[in-house]
C-alpha cells in the first residue's frame, strides 16, 4: 500500500507547483498592463529585469554558487537576453498599453508553435509528425482568427501591438532554440546572466528615452512591477528550473496552454476584460494547438513511465 501511494505525494506537489507557474506567467500579462498604466514600457522593463535578475543572482549567492567568468559565456548571455528579454518583454509591455492582458496572453502563448517551426526550417532536429502538424494549423487559425478580422479595419494601433505580440513570441521560440547551447551550465546561471545583461542593455536607453526621473508611477503601477519583478520572473524562474529537473522539459512546457485561461481569466476578473466572440473562438484554437505540441506522445509518456 504504502509503495503505490509514495510516488504519487512528490507527483501531486511537482503538478501543484506546474499550476502555480501557470497562474505567476499568467498574472504577467495583468501586471504589464497595470504597470504600463503610469511607466513607460522601456522603463519598466529595465526595472524588471534588473530587480528579478539581482533576485535570482542573491539565490545563486545563497547555494553557494557564483557566475562564470568567461568572456564568452557572458557573449552568450547577452545574445539570450536580447531575443530571450530585451525585445520580446519590450515588445509585450508597448502593446499592453493598448492591448488587453488576456490578448497578450493568447497571442504570446504560441510560443512552442513557433519553436517548432524554425527547428523545422532552421534546425531540423525536431520530428514532423501529424499531431504536430495539428498544433501548428490549430495554432495559426487561433492567431488568424484573433487579429486577421481586425486587418480589415485598417492597420491601426491595436492591430500593430498585437503583430508586435507574435513578434515577441518568435523572439521567445528563437531564445528557447539558442537556449539549448546552455545545457552544461546550472540552468540558473543563464536566466540570471541573461536578465542582468538585459538590464545592462536596458537602463541606459530608459535614462535617453523615458527620463524615468521625470515620471510619476502611481502606486498600482509599481505594485504592479514588484509583483512582476519577484513573482512572476525571479520566483517563476525558480520554480521553471526546479521543474526541469523533476518533471522534465516536456511536461514543464505543458504550462503553455494551462497559462492561457489562467492568464485570460485573471485579466477579466481583476481588470474587467472581455473577448469578442472570435477570439473565444481562437482562444479555443491555441489552447488546442499549444496542447498538441507540448503534450508528450503515448509512447514517450509509456517510456517515461517505465
């Protein structure tokens, strides 16, 4: 009795933890929009990364770890924190000040959909197989139906946040393709590099752009950035990594779909957000397309098992 119920107690809080990852990438999207609200988007970037990434180097102090030191590594670092950062968190906080939260969330969790796109194109290491050529057209038609109706309008200013949106999130599915030359280093050691370099890159075009110092952030907004900064960055990153490690890469990227109507829901409950039809309809179209390309096959799943 008792050696068929001990794996499933580290099982449930491994899947309690996925959910909670879910719920602080989610809630994201609903922090971007409130803070965005009083702070410019370069502004609240380079204040993210810079809080998060201090974050995760005084919990890489506290295993008694330090950051390399080679040149070239912190080359690497700096290209990750440019596709994997800079432009993508930059991209999402300007089209936030337009762009409702549950939107952003729908549109930027199409991520593994892209990923496998330009393994396929670039790559080549990833197998083409029916369900994920599923994922990939269920995906498509969810983009399609959310901000194509929209093209007809004319290109306004929604309709160029949202484009800026799915630029971001290739930004992502090339940050997760580059990501792959880190496997000998301890997984935080490029999520803290990458943020600090990215806040290296970001304050000094904050301090031209925005003259922070002449801003006036109302309380809600830097709220809003502390929540993002230590929960839904530093605190996510934690959990991401802890998750590899005891879930696998496969499952782990199973919180791409839970996240979209965590982070759609959050948006609409604390911000009063609503879709239009289609977009419930496209919202069903991700959901499905994410979940075909990051849910492990039968087989893998037997073999993991086993």
């Amino acid at each position: 009795m008792s050696t068929a119920t001990a794996p499933t107690q580290p099982l449930a809080k491994e899947i309690a933890l996925l959910a909670m990852l879910a719920t602080l990438w989610g809630a994201s999207y609903t922090f971007i929009r409130i803070g965005v609200e009083t702070i410019p988007p370069i502004t609240f970037i380079a204040a993210r990364t810079l809080i998060a990434g201090l974050l995760l180097l005084a919990i890489i102090k506290m295993r008694g770890l330090s950051l390399p030191r080679d040149p070239v590594i912190w080359k690497r670092f700096l290209i990750q924190a440019c596709i994997n950062s800079v432009i993508p968190f930059t991209l999402i906080a300007w089209a936030e000040v337009t762009v409702n939260a549950g939107l952003a969330t729908i549109l930027n969790s199409t991520t593994p959909i892209f990923t496998f796109l330009l393994t396929v194109l670039i790559t080549r290491h990833e197998p083409v197989t029916a369900r994920k050529l599923f994922g990939v057209v269920a995906g498509v038609v969810g983009i399609s139906l959310i901000i194509g109706l929209e093209a007809f309008n004319g290109l306004g200013k929604e309709l160029i946040s949202q484009v800026a949106i799915v630029a971001a999130t290739i930004s992502y599915a090339c940050a997760a393709i580059f990501g792959r030359g880190f496997k000998g280093l301890d997984p935080m050691m490029p999520a803290a590099g990458s943020l600090l370099s990215g806040a290296v890159l970001l304050i000094p075009l904050s301090l031209v752009v925005d003259q922070p110092w002449t801003i006036h952030p109302s309380a809600h907004s830097i709220l809003a950035l502390l929540g993002l900064s230590v929960f839904s960055t530093a605190l996510a990153f934690v959990i991401y990594f802890r998750l590899i490690h005891t879930l696998g890469s496969v499952s782990t990227t199973s919180q791409a779909y839970l996240r979209v109507p965590i982070g759609v829901g959050i948006g609409v409950v604390f911000l009063g957000e609503s879709l239009t039809s289609t977009a419930w309809i496209g919202l069903v179209c991700v959901i499905a397309g994410v979940a075909a390309m990051t849910l492990p096959s039968r087989k893998k799943a037997a073999a993991a098992a086993v």
